[in-house]
C-alpha cells in the first residue's frame, strides 16, 4: 500500500472536524491497514521525511498525562496522542492535522488505534526477524493487547499453537483465542511454555522479568511490548545477552523509556546491538545472520504509530461516508 502525496486525497478545506469513535476503527480499518500504514510510516521515518516527538509525562494528586506525537508529510497528516492514566487504567485521544493547511481534520478515541497498531508492528518486526519456520507462540498476558498480537501473528505466520501464561486470565480464554486465531491454545507454566516456543510475546504489567533468559531456545524471536516505564521489565539480562540484536522503535525514546533496557547491565547491552526498525524495515540494518540467533524487539510505542493510523483511519471513514452521502 502506497500512501505518497500523489496517492492521497486533498483534504476539503471547508469539511468539518471529525469525531471517529472506536467503533469506527474497528468497522473501517483492518489489522493489514495498520501493518501497511506502520511500514509506510517508519520507513518515511527512516529516510528523514517523517518526525516524532518522544512521549512527555506529567503527574500530580495520582493523575498522569502523557503526550506524543509526530509530522508525517508523505501522508500529509500531523498529529498527537494524548492521554491519562489513573489507576493503572488508559484513556486515550488523538488530535489530527492537515500538514497541507494545518486544519485540524479529526479528534479519536484512540483505544482501537492504540491496540492495532502496536500489534501490527511486532507483525512487520516478526516477519523480518522470526524464523520462517515458527510454529509456537508463548503468550504471557491475554489482555487487549496480547489477544491483538495473537490474531495478527496467526495471520501472518504458519502457527500450529498458542500457549498462554496469565494467572489473571479466566478459564475459557484459551477457548475464545482458539476460536478467533483457528489454531490450538492451551495454558501452560512460564518455563513449559518459554522452552517450547518459536515466538514469545510479553504483553504483561510485570514489574520484573517473566521468566529466565537461559531457557529461551536458539532461534527464538521475542517481543516485549507490555511496558514503557523506565522501572519495569518484562526481559532479564539474560536474555538481552543471548540476543544477537534488540530492534526498538526509536533510540531516544526506548533507551529513556523501556525499563528492559534502561535497568540491563551494560556489558550486556553494548550500543552496536541496538537497532532500530526503521532500518529494519529499510533493510539496512542486518537482522537474523544464523537459524540459531535469539533476536529481540522491544517496544514502547511511539507518536508516529498513532498518527500514522489516524491517518489512514481518516481516509478510510471519511472515503466511506462521502460514498453513502
């Protein structure tokens, strides 16, 4: 999917801002609009045409506000997310901007964007850093999030199982997941699962690693996705020393943000195996050498996902109501 400036519709000076509401997304957008937009974004990103902003925190009384954001010409949208966090729960907007004549276009309940478009990234990090032959995914959390990245993966890749390590989950999550992905999903221990997986996501609000880097198998591809705080960590320092690379989405942004990273040791983390994936995706960074390299994405979340989305969740819906007008 292209998405240039010749490929993309004038935005109508004189229509209104928009309200898309997460029902929205889900009845317009697809999780392959979300891999295509990802790339798209990331890849403009890595050749210096798109910008972000990293993600500002402020707190006071329990109440947090975060806000990120990003300038994507080539899609000819700008924008931020911004968002609060009380009690460990998120409630997130996007703001969109026309980077022709700066209007704003449309405002969003960003849960829907926020759930695809973190999942549609480890899909394009998965596709070029997982085996080919990957036939296990080790699930650790089987929220919003997790189930996400199990629907896109088995899409995307040839998987004959899940196995899924929550202790919060109820007794029939693995009964739905099987149904939504047609493949086999069963519980298991951490260690059990850990051993026998070809892809593990950890999609987790744990505080400390989720089980031992020393038992992860050669050839595996991880993705750590549950945190963005700089005092959590999902991975051990095992685990990034047996890694060949760790794939992040932006360095100034991760090494600040991601706990996995920011508490490792650094002997086990120099800078050369930090590698970002723009470069991934613009096959300029080298990725998976060996069958046998234990490959690393960790991930954040940063501004040029939302807009990106919002983008061309944007198109989608207003293309779709100017056809029913």
């Amino acid at each position: 999917m292209k998405h240039c400036v010749d490929c993309i519709p004038k935005y109508k000076q004189d229509a209104p801002m928009l309200h898309i509401t997460d029902t929205l997304i889900d009845r317009h957008v697809t999780a392959a609009d979300a891999q295509a937009a990802m790339l798209d974004a990331f890849r403009s990103f890595g050749r210096g045409q798109a910008a972000m902003q990293e993600r500002i925190r402020t707190e006071a009384g329990g109440v947090k506000l975060s806000t990120l954001g990003a300038v994507i010409p080539d899609q000819q949208v700008a924008g931020a997310k911004v968002y609060t966090t009380i009690a460990g729960q998120f409630s997130f907007v996007i703001l969109l901007f026309s980077t022709v004549d700066g209007r704003p276009l449309a405002s969003f309940d960003a849960g829907a964007i926020t759930r695809l478009r973190t999942a549609a990234c480890t899909v394009l990090a998965a596709k070029r850093l997982a085996r080919s032959d990957a036939q296990t995914l080790a699930l650790f959390g089987a929220g919003t999030q997790g189930v996400q990245h199990a629907l896109q993966l088995s899409a995307a890749l040839p998987f004959q199982r899940i196995l899924i390590c929550d202790p919060y989950a109820d007794a029939e999550a693995a009964t739905r997941l099987s149904a939504q992905c047609g493949v086999s999903v069963s519980f298991a221990q951490a260690e059990e699962a850990v051993a026998a997986a070809d892809i593990i996501v950890t999609a987790s609000r744990s505080t400390t690693p989720l089980f031992p880097g020393a038992i992860v198998k050669p050839g595996t591809f991880i993705a750590a996705i549950g945190s963005s705080l700089p005092h959590t960590r999902e991975l051990d320092d095992v685990a990034l020393s047996r890694a060949a690379a760790v794939v992040v989405e932006w360095r100034p942004q991760s090494l600040r943000e991601a706990g996995d990273l920011v508490l490792a040791d650094k002997a086990v983390l120099p800078d050369e195996k930090i590698v970002e994936l723009a470069d991934v995706l613009l096959d300029t960074a080298p990725t998976r050498k060996h069958a046998d390299d234990i490959l690393i994405y960790k991930s954040v979340g940063v501004g040029l996902e939302d807009v990106a989305l919002a983008g061309i969740a944007y198109q989608r819906i207003t293309a779709a109501q100017a056809a029913a007008a």
